[in-house]
C-alpha cells in the first residue's frame, strides 16, 4: 500500500544536491519518494537523521556492523515497514547474512543465529512499536551481559529507540509503503 502522507512534499527541483540524491535513490530503490519530499521540509532535521545519526551513531563501528544490519532488518519486519524491509534485506545481506538467516528472524531462537545475535534480537523486541508492555527484566539483562558490554547495550538500545521512533513517524504519518502483515494501519479514510 502505496503511502498517502497529508503532508505537504518538496519537489525534488526546490531540494539541495545531497537531497536529490536520496530523492533519486529512493526512486530507484522504492519506487516512492515521499519520504524524501516530507523529510526536506526540515531539511536540518533530514540532514540530523541521514549524518548524525546514521554516519555518527548507527555506523560508527563501535558495534558490530553486522549485528546492527540484523537488529534494524528485524525492526523493519516487526512494525511492517516495506520500503524499510526492501532496503534493510539487501544492506544486511551485504552484512553477510544468508537468505536463510534471514528468513529465519521470526523465530530467531531456534534459527541458525549464535547466542550474541539471538540477545541482540531479544533486546529489539523488547524495543520493537508493537511490544509497548515489554521490559528488560533482571533475567533478559543477565542474557544480554554474557554477549555485551552495558556500553554496547546502551549503543544498541539508543539506535533502537531511534530506529523505533522513526518508524513511528513513518507509520503516524503514512510516508513509507506498508507490508500487507503490516500492524499499524491507516485510518480508514485515508484507504480510499
């Protein structure tokens, strides 16, 4: 389902250079641009989400590279971002993933994934929009400190917070195409 955001969207000629670029990225990845044209009528806030926190926090390379890749991929799926899946897929793939492991996200316990990557993605869903009543319980924090430092915990939990908020975003305003699974859905007059 294609988005129908109610905001108002920055033709791409109005953009700098840099924002025609992801314009023209998103294109050629998504077949959507609205994310783009919202995103530039905060052109700082866009250049905050792209620079300070993608470069400067998400790959920083403090944390694993692959396991960040896994944790925003299961994010994706968990709150039904299409656009975000398409994206992610590909960049943990790059990552090193297989397609079985990835296929394999919705029942990590028992998926082909070591311990560290079953914790990391126990803590995504505690993280995960759909899963507001959840908690980092002394016995889940036990599990996550055999794998990680409460340095890299605390990394980990600030690029999920981030990464669940932005989705939030997307799907309060309805600027990313949603999986059919997707659990938040529009408003109904939205649909039509």
């Amino acid at each position: 389902m294609l988005p129908q955001t109610p905001f108002n969207r920055v033709p791409r000629e109005a953009m700098n250079a840099r924002h025609q670029g992801s314009w023209d990225r998103s294109q050629e990845l998504h077949g959507d641009t609205s994310f783009v044209e919202v995103m530039t009528n905060a052109p700082q806030v866009y250049d905050w989400y792209n620079h300070a926190f993608y470069r400067d926090l998400f790959a920083s390379g403090r944390l694993d590279p692959k396991l960040v890749e896994l944790v925003r991929l299961h994010l994706a799926g968990r709150h039904g971002c299409a656009s975000c899946n398409r994206s992610d897929w590909a960049a943990a793939i790059a990552a090193g993933y297989t397609e079985e492991q990835l296929n394999a996200l919705s029942d990590y316990e028992n998926g082909p994934f070591e311990e560290r990557e079953r914790a990391i993605l126990a803590l995504a869903d505690v993280m995960a929009l759909d899963n507001a009543a959840a908690v980092v319980t002394p016995e889940l924090y036990d599990r996550f400190k055999r794998s990680f430092s409460d340095a890299e915990l605390v990394e980990f939990g600030v690029i999920m917070a981030v990464l669940t908020g932005m989705a939030k975003f997307i799907l309060a305003f309805d600027l990313l195409e949603r999986l059919r699974t997707c659990p938040f859905r529009p408003p109904q007059s939205r649909e039509a």
